[in-house]
C-alpha cells in the first residue's frame, strides 16, 4: 500500500484533505462535547503519567498528524489545568492543515513531515500524542516505530483511533453507508486488541485503554444524538453496555527502556 500525497489529494479535491476540522469536529455543541470529553481522556493519562514519574512539571510534547491543529488547542488546556509548562511541537504532511494549525496555535513550533521519517532527533519528545492518524497510514507499523524513536525511554504514547473494526462499525461501512467505506481514506480498521498488539509489537507498554463515545452504525444519528444532553448520555450508557462497540480508542502506553 503506497501512502498518499496530500499535494495530489488536495489539488484533487478530495474532501478528506481539505475539510476544516474546527468546524467539522468542533462547530456544533455536540461535536464540541466529544471532543471535550476526548480532551479530559488526554488530560487524565497525562495526569497519571506524570504521578508515575515524579510530576515533571516542564515537558516537550509532540502532536504528531496534528492536522488543523485542535488537539494543539487541547494540549496547552491540560497543561494549563495541571499547571504545567509545555514545549509543544506539531507535525503533519498536508500543508494545508499545518497552515490552519499555525493560525489555531501560533506559539507552537510546527512542522511538514512524514510519519515514516520524522525530523526529529531519537529520545527528543516526553510525550507523543497521535490522535486518528495511524488509521490512515499504511505502514502503521514503520510509523508506530517512528513514534517510538523519538519517544524517551519511559516516555508517554497517547495513541487515539476510531474503533471502526467493530461490529458497528464494519456494518455502517458495508450495509448502512456504504459509501463512507468506499471512499474513506482509512487503511487500519482498529479493535481494542488489534490496537493493543499493534503498540506492543512495537515495544510499547500499554497502562490504559479508554474507551469513547458509542459506534451508531449511522454516522447521522451518531451527531444527532450527541447533539443533545439526553442523547449524549445515551451514548455513553451504551458504551458501558457494550465496550466492544465504542466509537473511539485512547490508549496510554509508555515506552519501554528496550522499546
Ligand atoms: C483525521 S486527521 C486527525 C488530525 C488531528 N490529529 C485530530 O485529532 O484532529 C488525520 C491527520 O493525519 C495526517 N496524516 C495522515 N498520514 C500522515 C503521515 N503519513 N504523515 C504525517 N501526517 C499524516 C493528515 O494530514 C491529517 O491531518
């Protein structure tokens, strides 16, 4: 599987490469509440992280495939709710994005780059966050490598994908809209334990598996049902209900001294 090129992608037109992602994840009240809630999970694994390891209160932190920038935004609130200074740097291989990253985030040190080849010395980064990324990577397993290199020795690894490998989410892809699976740009279509063999193959050690949302086979009932308190809490009753059917991963993993 060859990786695509976002210049072809974006002069394409290829939706994928070119929607904004504040508004596609943040515009409305119920897309805002997911993402919050995705925030409060970075939050806490970075909370118990830092328990582990002596509350080190300055770190450097790398947003890899940090796209237009949101999970920027989120970082620099839980450094500031943990009273923490942050080094923040993000990457991502579509120009476009890095663009409206820069505008989001001005203070943070951004830069063009590839998964497979990251432009950064090994063991530079404290933690490493890659939210919805690796879905799209063919060689997740080259990036995952990537991500462990610049990674220090007990350093944190805060991995995020759709959970789209599930039940619901394979017959949203093939049965109730299947267009979303014929033109999705994912290659990976992760589980909990496909995404928990990917990162200890990788000589990660995974501490925690969060769990988010709920995988509606429909991705218009989906947004509808978040939009509205009653609805959102629906969501989250079903996904205690049913684990294997969440609609995200967030796994919290460290690297191991031999990793
Ligand atoms: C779905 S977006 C997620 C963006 C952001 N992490 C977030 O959670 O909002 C996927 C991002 O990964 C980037 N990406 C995909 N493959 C990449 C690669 N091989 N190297 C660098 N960035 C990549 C895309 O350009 C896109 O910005």
């Amino acid at each position: 599987m060859t990786q695509h090129h976002p210049d072809v992608e974006i002069a394409a037109g290829n939706p994928w490469y070119l929607a904004d992602q504040f508004c596609s994840q943040l515009g409305t009240r119920g897309r805002r509440r997911v993402i919050e809630d995705r925030w409060r999970v970075f939050d806490a694994m970075l909370h118990d992280w830092r328990e582990r390891h002596g509350h080190a209160r300055v770190l450097t932190v790398l947003d890899a495939g940090c796209g237009d920038g949101i999970n920027l935004v989120g970082l620099r609130g839980a450094a500031a709710h943990q009273d923490l200074l942050i080094n923040l740097f993000g990457l991502d291989y579509n120009p476009l994005r890095l663009a409206r990253a820069r505008r989001a985030a001005p203070q943070v040190r951004l830069q063009q780059g590839s998964l497979y080849s990251l432009p950064f010395a090994g063991d530079r980064f404290d933690v490493v966050l890659c939210n919805h990324v690796i879905e799209h990577v063919p060689d997740a397993t080259r990036a995952l490598a990537e991500l462990s290199r610049v990674l220090r020795p007990g350093g944190l690894l805060i991995l995020g994908v759709p959970n789209e490998g599930c039940l619901m989410g394979r017959a949203r892809n093939r049965f109730v809209q299947p267009r979303i699976g014929r033109t999705t740009d994912h290659v990976h279509f992760f589980t909990a334990p496909s995404l928990t063999d990917a990162l200890r193959g990788a000589g990660f050690c995974v501490q925690r598996l969060e769990r988010e949302t709920f995988f509606f086979p429909c991705s218009y009932v989906n947004a509808c049902c978040n939009e509205f308190g009653v609805g959102h809490w629906l969501m989250s009753g079903l996904r205690r209900l049913l684990p294997s059917q969440a609609g995200g991963l967030i796994a919290a993993s460290e690297k191991t001294a031999n990793g």
